[in-house]
C-alpha cells in the first residue's frame, strides 16, 4: 500500500480513537511540506476542528501522537499552526523504492475488459494538401492523449476522418487535369500529397489571375469591394468547372470518381509516411465520402421525429434558441450536406462500430462553436456521450515569420519540419561532440530520435489551449526544459548501469530496509513516488503538457543530486547499490513518460 494510503487510513483511525467521529478519505488533506520546515508530508488538521473542538495546534499534536504510535511509516512529526509535519520513515522509502524497482510500469494503470472505451480523433487532413505543422500538433497531442488515458486504465481507439470530398478537392483535381500533364509521383519522384498540394496551389494563382481583373472592372463600376470580389469569384469560369466537377463527383460520374480515387490514393501514400516518421497511427479510419450520406440521413430522421424543421427554400435547420444558441444550417436547400452533417454522419458510423463511453475531438479552438453544437444536436438524436463529448480545443502554431496560408503555398510542410529537426539534430550532436565512436548508422538513428524528440517535446510542453510560437533552434538545445536536455538524462543514466554491469556490480532485486538514505535520495524517491499522480491528473485535465512538465522537474532533480553525489564511487558499498537502483527507476520513469509523449528515448547520446 502507498504511504500515503496508509497515513491517511491512520488519520481516519486516530480521529475516531480520539474524538469519536467518522471522517471520510476526501477530508484527509496530504501535501508535500514545504522546503522551509522538516517533513516529507503535511496534514491540513483545519477539516478535522469541529469534530476535535480544539485549537488547530492541540489537534494537530494529538493526530501525530496517535499516527506515530501506530503507523510505522512516520517516524516522527512537528506542529506548525494548522499543519502537522510528517517525516517518513527511511524503511518506507525503501520498501516504497523496491516496490518501484518490481514494477516495470509503476505509475500507470492496466486495462482490462471492464474497462471504459474512449475513443479519440485526431489529424483529420485534407486529400488536396499535405500534412503542415499545424497537423503537426494535431496529431502529436492526440497521440499523447490516446498515450495518456491508456495509462489511466482506458480502452482506448485512435480514429481518424479524412476531409475526402468537397469543392477544395475538386480544385486540385481540375487543375492537375488542365496542367498536370499526366503528372505522377513516380514520374516527378514526388510523394503524393505533396504532388496533389502542388495543384491546389496552382489552382489558386490561376483563379487569382482570373477573378482579379474582373473584381476591379466591378469596383471601377462602382461596386463595393466586398461585392466586387464575391460577383467576380462567383463569375471566374475556372470556379465554375469546379464546381461542375463537384456536382459530377455528387451524381457519381465515373470518370470523376476514378480521377478522384486515383488522386486520392497517391495522398494516402504520402500522409501514411509522414504518419510513420511522425510515429503515430490510428485503429480506424473514416472517410467524409461515405459518412456524410449517413449524416443526411440521420438529420432527416431527427426532421421526422420533429427535432429539426424545414424552411420554406428547402433547407433543415436546428432551433438552438432553447439552448441560448442559434440556428443551425443542417442540409442546404439542395439537400447537399454542411460539415456539421457529416460530424453527425461519422457520430453515427462510428457508434454502430464501437461501444464509445467517451468521445474526444482534437480540434483547433476555431471550431469552439461547431463543437458546442454538435454536442447539443447528438444529444438530441440519443447519443449516450452525445452531451458530454469532449473537445480538446487547442490553440495555433505559429512561427516566428508569421501565419501559414495553404492556398498561396507558404505552409510549414511536415515532412521538411521533420527532416531539418533531424539534420539540426544531426548537427548540434557533431558540434558538441557526442557522435565520437558511433558508427554512420548510429548517428543517424539518434539524429532521428533526438531530433524528432526535440519536436515532439517542444509542441508537448506547452499548454495545449494556448496559441504557441514554435522555434526550431530552441527546440535542440541540450539544456534547459527541451527533449534532448531529458534525452541525454535517460541515455548518461543508461550508461552508468553500463559501467556497472562492467564492474560486476551486483544489484538486488529487493533493498534491506536498513539501507541508508540521504535527504536528496529521499528527495528523489517522493518525485518519482509522484509519477501516478502526474499520470492521473494528465487523464483528468486531458493535459501532455503535465507529462512533460513532471518528465523535465524528475530530469533536472536527478541532475543536481547526480552534480552533488557520485554513483559509482560513492563513499561505501551500500550507498553505491542503493543509488544504482535509483537512478534505473529514475530512468524508468523518464522512459515510460516519454512514452506518454510519443517520444523515443536512446540508449547513446
């Protein structure tokens, strides 16, 4: 049992010996004392007064009395006002260390059948571009939170709905047919989705050059501007091919669709290897093509059942007056679908292929509204976590020379980002000289770890509800709260049990409990003590940042206590065993949060 399950079972006991009543768990208050007094626990006595009736330094002398006598944990405690000071027992800490040191992943929870099914959506590109950084993002919190609520005891399902239809893919299609040339990735050795991206980019440059003379004609007319440039975009003719392809593609012409599958097929090619650099997956996919029409359904079921109303043009809306909302367009007069059917469309699908107990969007934070609403309206049509979906709203990248535009071409591309965090990893290793002795292949392999690992933490760390300026040079370096700083922890550590094994060091599986302690030592085994804790907050707040904030406070304790005491010459045979074990767990530890984050951590550095 914890430590401070078994002092908060003592307190429980101690007040009911002393003053006659029941508490419950939730009124026994432990924190960490703080630096100034001597203690590893404090007790908040103020919930126990009216039950005491007693000054809070009389109840607070009275519980530690009782908990020293029958908890053996405590060996001793100080008042100081409200507060009772605990010091643990160094027999706990060391029990508390061996049953860490048996436990390949203490600090997180199994999953069993009975366990609760969240699924979680994340990534959700378009088939007319390539992924960007702000996909980037996207899909590195949604893999760490998959990481996370898996490690609070969740089934969990990792899906994915690819934007596959509409009048941006159409753009890109028009335009490879009227310039592309019979293009393809093999014949320009270009990966797939960034050979589509290229079209939808030079669609856009032609349209300009088009719309842009007959949009000033209009204002030397007199229009507005505004006016002007709607009548001139509505009138472009390429803007009108387009969208007779889209009709085309609705009406499932046949030489649309194989134009359409073929073009798509070459961006799930290139999206499936970005998907693979970036280390992360998913356990189903969902296209748009085919859940909207499941949508359209499901929102003329809610018409018959009176949930929804048609307007006079043809149009179904949702009345959300009721809600402090307002009206919401389901189906068009056209009865074609908005993007909202087709969230309800893949709700749908989604609930008839899994028995989902949560449902988590990971979604930029401009899409705050759309989510609120859809929560509303799959509530109304019966979902069971319809009401209680959860959006994970996340903030913009962005870089230090501005916005990113997918029209005009300036996007961050994902692939590049990977590839120069790579070679920058590539090149700050051979500057500092850490590649000494390490074959080419070697090099390369940590490049990509610590690299990639730079990224990765670097996006992590932030509170995922703020907007984020994104700075690739700061992300590698080796000091400070970045990857590679915890990276170079785990891979010296690693290296110390090297050295070990090499000196024939033997550690034991179990510590005697009269091995000695230090301060700093018992220091480090609360932190790691507090890896369970971080874990569950991080499910509780849908929070990588925790994780990565916790991984990098571990990182830094270890330093300074590895700064002040050595390890393998340390000053007697006991404490050279007893820091070994320490610092395998510390290493433990880091690996198994890292891996909350989707980052590989290396043996070398």
């Amino acid at each position: 049992m914890k430590i401070e399950s078994r002092i908060c079972l003592a307190v429980i006991a101690a007040v009911k010996e002393l003053y006659g009543q029941d508490v419950t768990e939730s009124m026994v208050q432990l924190q960490k004392t703080k630096t100034e007094f001597e203690g590893n626990l404090t007790l908040v006595v103020f919930p126990f007064l009216k039950v005491s009736k007693k000054k809070p330094e009389d109840t607070a002398q009275d519980i530690g009395e009782y908990i020293v006598q029958h908890c053996d944990v405590i060996a001793k405690f100080n008042v100081v006002k409200g507060f009772l000071n605990l010091v643990i027992a160094p027999a706990a800490w060391i029990a508390l260390l061996n049953e860490m040191n048996g436990d390949a992943t203490y600090g997180l929870k199994a999953v069993t059948d009975e366990s609760p099914l969240v699924m979680i959506e994340y990534s959700s590109p378009n088939t007319n571009k390539p992924l960007h950084l702000g996909h980037v993002r996207n899909n590195l919190l949604g893999w760490s939170l998959a990481k996370i609520m898996e490690a609070n005891g969740n089934k969990v399902v990792k899906t994915n709905i690819v934007n596959d239809r509409g009048i941006h893919i159409c753009k890109s299609m028009l335009a490879w047919q009227k310039w592309g040339e019979g293009a393809t990735p093999e014949s320009t050795g270009k990966k797939g989705d960034h050979l589509i991206g290229d079209y939808y980019v030079a669609f856009d440059k032609h349209f300009r050059e088009e719309y842009k003379p007959l949009m000033a004609q209009y204002v030397a007319d007199g229009m507005s501007e505004e006016e002007a440039e709607k009548r001139a975009k509505d009138e472009s003719p390429l803007m009108k091919e387009a969208r007779e392809m889209l009709v085309k593609w609705e009406q499932n012409d046949p030489e649309t669709r194989a134009l359409w599958q073929k073009m798509n097929d070459w961006v799930y090619a290139g999206f499936d290897e970005t998907y693979k650099m970036m280390g992360v997956g998913f356990d189903k996919i969902y296209y748009e093509s085919d859940t909207y029409l499941e949508g359209r359904a499901k929102v003329e079921e809610g018409l018959e059942k009176g949930l929804f109303f048609r307007k006079d043009d043809n149009s179904v809306w949702a009345d959300l007056s009721n809600e402090g909302l307002d009206q919401k367009l389901l189906l068009r007069s056209d009865g074609t679908s908005v993007y909202m059917t087709q969230d309800i469309g893949t709700a749908d699908m989604r609930f008839k292929d899994f028995p989902i107990d949560k449902m988590i969007y990971v979604v930029g934070n401009e899409q705050n509204y759309h989510f609120q609403v859809l929560s509303i309206l799959l509530d109304r049509l019966g979902f069971k976590w319809g009401k209680e979906l959860v959006h994970f709203s996340y903030g913009m990248v962005e870089l230090p020379n501005g916005k990113m535009k997918s029209r005009e071409g300036t996007v961050v591309d994902a692939d590049e980002l990977m590839a120069e965090m790579i070679d920058g990893a590539k090149r700050t290793s051979e500057e500092l000289g850490k590649f000494a002795d390490m074959s080419e292949a070697e090099r390369s392999e940590i490049a990509r770890v610590v690299g990639l690992g730079a990224l990765k933490y670097f996006i992590l760390k932030v509170d995922a509800r703020k907007n984020m300026l994104f700075n690739p040079e700061e992300s590698i370096d080796f000091n400070g709260n970045t990857g590679p700083f915890i990276q170079y922890t785990y891979a010296r550590i690693r290296s110390i049990m090297r050295k070990a094994a090499a000196e024939n060091i033997v550690v034991p599986a179990a510590l005697n409990d009269d091995m000695p302690l230090n301060e700093k030592e018992i220091q480090l085994i609360q932190k790691l003590n507090g890896f369970s804790v971080a874990v569950e907050q991080a499910g509780k707040d849908y929070s990588p940042s925790g994780i990565a904030n916790y991984c990098y406070e571990l990182t830094k304790d270890f330093n300074q206590f590895y700064h002040d005491y050595s390890i393998l010459n340390a000053e007697g045979e006991n404490e050279k065993i007893v820091r070994l074990v320490l610092a395998a767990n510390v290493a433990k530890t880091i690996k198994n949060g890292m891996e909350l984050l989707g980052i590989e951590v290396p043996e070398r550095m």
